[in-house]
C-alpha cells in the first residue's frame, strides 16, 4: 500500500516541531524570559554590529571576535532579505525557516532509507532541548547546508563535495563531512567550489582570512573538556582567572597554555584515528558516509578547546541523519548527544553563573556533559570500526553472488553510485 501523505510527515511531528519552535520563538523575542543570561545579545549587538560593518564593504578587520570563515558573512548578512523586520526578528525568522528545511530533509530521508521518523524526532526533540541559544546562533543555517550535503553524497558525489566545501566557508566544520566519501568526483568538487568561493570572498571584501589569526589566538574556554582540569584546580588555589577573551569566556593563567597544547595533541589523535580507519575500512554502506561524518564531528568537538552550546547542533543534525538509515549503528551515540543537550542548557545559560564559579554544582554539570560527549565518541567510533573494519560472521559466510535485496532507486544499494 502506498504512503499517505500523513505517513510521510506525520502530523505528531509537524505538531511537536510547531510548538517548541514557537515557544524558542517566544523565548529570543523576549515574551517570555529564559533563566540565565540573555543569549540574544549576540544577534541583536554582535550579529548587527557585523552587519554594518559588511554593509561598508569590509570584514570586520578590529573585531578579534570574528572568528568565522568568510561564508559566515552571507549568514550575517542574512536578514537583509526581510526587510520589512528588525535586523534581529529577521534573524530570527531565518533560522527557524533553515530548521523546518532541516526537519523536512530529514523526514523525507527518513522515508527513503528505511529509518522512518527517528532521524527527524531526534532534531525535534534535540533542539528544543538545547533552549533559546540555538535560535541566537546561525548554526541551525549550517546544520541544513550539512545534511543537504550528506544526503546528496548518496547518488550525488559532486554536489555533496560543493555542499561541503560552501558548509566549511560558513563554519568550517563541514569539511569533516567528506571523511567517508569514497568517489575522487566529491573530493575534486569540493577542492575546486572551495578554491573558487574563497577567491570570490577574497576578492569580494578585505579581511576575508582574517579569522585564522583570531581562531589560533584563543584559549581554553570554560565549557570545554579540558577546562574540567583547570576547574579541579581552582578548588585547590590555581590562581588562574575566568575572563571573557576572544569573545569567549576563558581561563586565563599558569599552565591553561599546557592544557590547550593537550586539547590540540588530543585532536591530532583524533585526525590520525580516523586517517588509520579510512586506509582500513573496507566495507561501506548506505550508512556509513553519515556515520563517519559523525564520528569526525564529535572526535573534534569533544576534544576542542572550545564546545560552545551551539556546536551541539551540529551533533544533533548530524546523529538525527544517522537514524535515518534502518541499518545505521548509531542509535546510542545519538541518546548520548540527547542527554548531553539537556545538560548543555542547563550549565549554559541557565546555571552558566555556577560554571563560572568553578563550584560544585557547575563542575558537577561540566563532567557530566562532557562525559556524556566522551562516551558517545567513544561508543560511535567503535560502531564505527566494527562496521567497517570489523570482519562479521555473516560477512564471511554471504557468498558473493548472493543476490542483494532490491531497494527504490539504489538508495539502499552499497554498490549504487556516489556510495
């Protein structure tokens, strides 16, 4: 029997996305007040102070809180196309649209590779619990460009590579999304729309690499899993500072540079494992160009200097895509992200006050969030190795003529092309 429309987008989740998407809503516009710092402040003073700042045809070159690729200007920019709003309800608006896009990729995906509404109730659930901050940020923007991406990888090698490449011009990040891409075609492509975008940017404003300087400047920001050391030893008389640095705020103090140097040591490592995994993976599924992307998404961020509530978004699209796919390993890497949501918002911004202390109730917060990201690192990357790696018993029994399964234009097929 055919699907019915209902099915296909069920009214449940239209209705649940609906409701606490309108309650953020209420939240960034100050109807209602969110306990905590007001996170809108970086739309409503940073975001617009950019924004003149481009309208007068430059980045912001003195702004050492400009930490962003050159893309990032296109989401800054933004909400001139609303013009009708203030510049801050226009950003509003412009996230909440790229969130319904990022439901509706998900939901379809979810109907054509076998993993019904999993995927698409994970990025319902996961947002709303990480509160107002995602709306105050354009991280949603970049979480939509990344699943297109991937999604597009599945039949498409070269779109998927200049998704890619135009994702990591905005945050960066998305580059890891070609981790598990295996066709020369989304590698090539997102070389040559990368190179070209930069040089449109370079050649657009001055400043455009600024950012890199800025990026290699920072130190450790409170959040982080690094921190949890620094935060140990206030408790027995560090005599290090908590200050707002590089528009984070940061320790400041006797070895915080020893602990920054180990997060970057803890990310080469990260990049080596996952180098060693793609020179030893050998069977590749529907599944696995997400998985992997995962996987390098939670290796860098759980291991960075800096885990702003806002990177949490991007874990949250990326586990929400892998539960899309009926055979995906990683349902309980994506509970962990869930449950590391919950505990982002209450240490940021609701208890943010107590994280700043270094008392018993924010260290208690950070361990378990950041606990919470190590195991689910930890767990994904196994699933990872054993499904690729890993030589299954039934692997060695299947022969090799054995016919597969058919599947609707080869979405399920490992063979299909762009796999």
């Amino acid at each position: 029997m055919a699907a019915t429309g209902t099915q296909r987008f069920p009214v449940g989740l239209l209705a649940a996305w609906t409701a606490t998407r309108m309650l953020l809503l209420l939240l960034v516009l100050k109807v209602l007040v969110f306990p905590g710092p007001d996170v809108t402040t970086d739309v409503s003073v940073i975001y617009q102070g950019w924004y003149e700042v481009l309208r007068g045809g430059t980045y912001p070159l003195g702004d050492v809180t400009w930490q962003y690729p050159p893309g990032a200007a296109l989401a800054i920019l933004s909400p001139a196309l609303l013009p009708f709003l203030g510049y801050a309800p226009a950003f509003f608006a412009l996230v909440l649209l790229s969130d319904l896009v990022v439901l509706a990729l998900l939901s379809y995906a979810g109907t054509r590779l076998g993993g019904a509404r999993r995927g698409a109730w994970v990025w319902v659930v996961g947002v709303a619990l990480l509160g107002p901050t995602v709306y105050a940020r354009y991280d949603v923007m970049v979480t939509a460009v990344a699943v297109a991406a991937l999604l597009a990888g599945t039949r498409h090698p070269r779109a998927m590579g200049a998704l890619a490449a135009f994702g990591a011009l905005l945050k960066v990040w998305p580059v890891l999304l070609l981790v598990g891409a295996r066709k020369r075609a989304a590698w090539l492509s997102a070389a040559v729309t990368g190179s070209a975008l930069a040089a449109l940017f370079a050649a657009w404003m001055p400043g455009a690499f600024a950012f890199l300087t800025f990026q290699r400047d920072r130190g450790t920001e409170i959040e982080s899993l690094g921190a949890l050391v620094l935060h140990l030893a206030r408790q027995f008389g560090w005599e290090g500072q908590v200050l707002l640095n590089y528009g984070s705020v940061e320790f400041l103090g006797p070895y915080v540079d020893v602990v920054s140097t180990a997060a970057l040591l803890l990310s080469a490592a990260a990049f080596g494992w996952l180098a060693l995994w793609r020179l030893r993976a050998a069977r590749f599924a529907p599944h696995t160009l997400a998985e992997a992307a995962f996987v390098a998404v939670l290796m860098f961020t759980t291991t960075s200097r800096v885990i702003s509530p806002q990177y949490m978004v991007w874990l949250v699209g990326l586990a929400a895509l892998c539960l899309c796919f009926r055979a995906g390993r990683m349902t309980v890497p994506a509970y962990l992200v869930l449950a590391a949501c919950l505990l982002t918002v209450l240490e940021f911004p609701v208890w943010f006050d107590h994280v700043v202390a270094s008392d018993w109730l924010g260290v208690l917060l950070l361990f378990a969030r950041n606990g919470l990201l190590v195991l689910a690192t930890l767990f994904a990357a196994l699933e990872l190795w054993q499904d690729t790696v890993g030589l299954r018993r039934e692997q060695v029994v299947r022969r090799p003529e054995e016919p597969r399964p058919p599947s609707p234009d080869g979405l399920l097929d490992p063979t299909a092309p762009g796999q």
